[in-house]
C-alpha cells in the first residue's frame, strides 16, 4: 500500500599571544596547524572503497532483485518493513524504511566525479545542530565515521525535548548516500544491524544527465504502487534544497508507504 507524503581566530589567537608567553603561543600555533592539517585530510579525498556497499549501479548486475525500484535509488526489501517516499515540491528525494519502532531515511545527491564529500558534510550538519543547541557526537561506527546527534525538538504535548538520530554517509562513483536512522536504531545502535544492511545494500543509480554537485538525486514511484485514498492531513515541504534535512523519518504525515 502507498500513501503520498508531501514533504568562525587570527585575531583571537592574536590577542591571546599578547598575553602569553613564547611557547604557549607557539603551543597554539602548532595546535592550530594541526587541527587544520586534520581539517584538510576530511576534504578533497577520493571515494574511500565500498567493499561491502552501498553500490553503484554499474556494480549490480540485476539492481531490482530484492529491491524496490525508485529510480536513483533500489532499496532492499525486508519481511515487515513499510517503505515511505517523501516529497519536495513535485519532486520524490528520499526514502524511509520503517521497521517497527526503527527507521532509516536513505537520500542521494550529486557528488564530484573524484572528491568525496561526506567528511565536509558531517561538519555542516554538526555546525546546524550544535547552533540549535544540539549535541553532536562523531564516532566511528558500523557504516564508517558517523554523527549521533541529540536534536532539540518540540513534543507533542508542546513540551521542549531531543530527538536522537544518527547520521550515516557513503560516497560514492559522482553520488553521496546519506542515511538518518531514528527511532530505537538510534536509541540503541547496536540493535540497529538490519538498518545498516539495508544502507549497505542499496543501489544508487545516479544516471548520466549533468548534475550539480550536491544536488538531490530525484526518485521516483515503483511501477505497481497502489495509492492509498487521502486520509491524512497533507504537509508540503519546501523546495528540494541541497541537503534539506528530514530529521524526523518516524514522524506520520502524508506519505507513500509500502508495506512488504
């Protein structure tokens, strides 16, 4: 069944140095080149291997197998899972896997053809939640490096709360796969096992039409969805932005939902 979802230190290390001594300023400084020499081994890498996925299309030989066809991305089918696409505008950006109270929301963007751009993306998304007042915590997990975040959020009783999600990230052959897993896969990552899977085993298929980097890779409906008649309240999101976050992949609303 298918339900539509609408969807900042020169000047602070200067003045610092007219109170320090010689070697805490040359303390600093070294600290300083350092940080920006690991700064700088996040950026501009190729794509690390992907010995165990997630895939590009040109290394599948039968994509659909097993798999729901959305266009630029073929998502694993599980016993009991429900599958949601979400919308942008006229657009389909992303898919939700729904495994009873976990979640794992998979989108595709453009990437450079020899540059790798997840490292640099996981400080974007850290530097928006930390200015919310979030707390970010980048560990090296089952998928590679990943964010486990602790977002502010409005409750439904109109109370202040956090949201734990964790962000996951893969680069790929001109594309980059994001993941956000939520729900108790992100309470308890390490009952998270089948979740990762379905990250590791998705195909992405980026197609050959000139994209801009980071860009989202548009999805489109499986051949046999049936569409549910309209109950729910319908939600437009806005425009499909470059790396516009759903943080909520758990939340109901519009939808289209298969349920295998």
């Amino acid at each position: 069944m298918f339900r539509r979802r609408r969807k900042e230190r020169e000047d602070a290390l200067d003045e610092f140095a007219q109170d320090a001594g010689p070697d805490e300023t040359t303390e600093d400084a070294d600290a300083s080149d350092e940080s920006e020499s690991i700064g700088s081994r996040r950026y501009n890498l190729p794509p690390a291997p992907r010995p165990d996925g997630p895939w590009d299309i040109s290394e599948v030989s039968n994509p659909a197998d097993g798999r729901v066809d959305l266009g630029g991305l073929f998502v694993p089918g599980v016993e009991g899972m429900e599958l949601r696409v979400e919308v942008a505008g006229d657009a389909i950006v992303a898919a939700t896997v729904v495994l009873q109270d976990s979640a794992v929301q998979l989108q595709a963007f453009a990437a450079p053809k020899s540059e790798g751009i997840w490292g640099e993306v996981r400080d974007e998304i850290a530097s928006g939640i930390t200015q919310q007042g979030g707390v970010i915590d980048e560990v090296e997990g089952p998928l590679g490096w990943e964010l486990r975040a602790q977002v502010p959020v409005q409750l439904p009783d109109g109370t202040n709360g956090v949201q734990l999600v964790r962000f996951v990230g893969c680069d790929g052959p001109r594309w980059f796969l994001r993941g956000v897993i939520s729900g108790q896969g992100a309470v308890q990552p390490q009952a998270a096992g089948l979740l990762e899977q379905i990250f590791r085993d998705t195909v992405v298929s980026r197609g050959d039409a000139p994209m801009a980097p980071r860009d989202p890779i548009v999805l489109k409906l499986p051949d046999d969805a049936q569409m549910m008649p309209e109950g729910v309240a319908q939600e437009q999101a806005g425009a499909p932005g470059k790396f516009s976050d759903g943080i909520d992949p758990m939340r109901r609303g519009p939808e289209i939902t298969e349920v295998r």
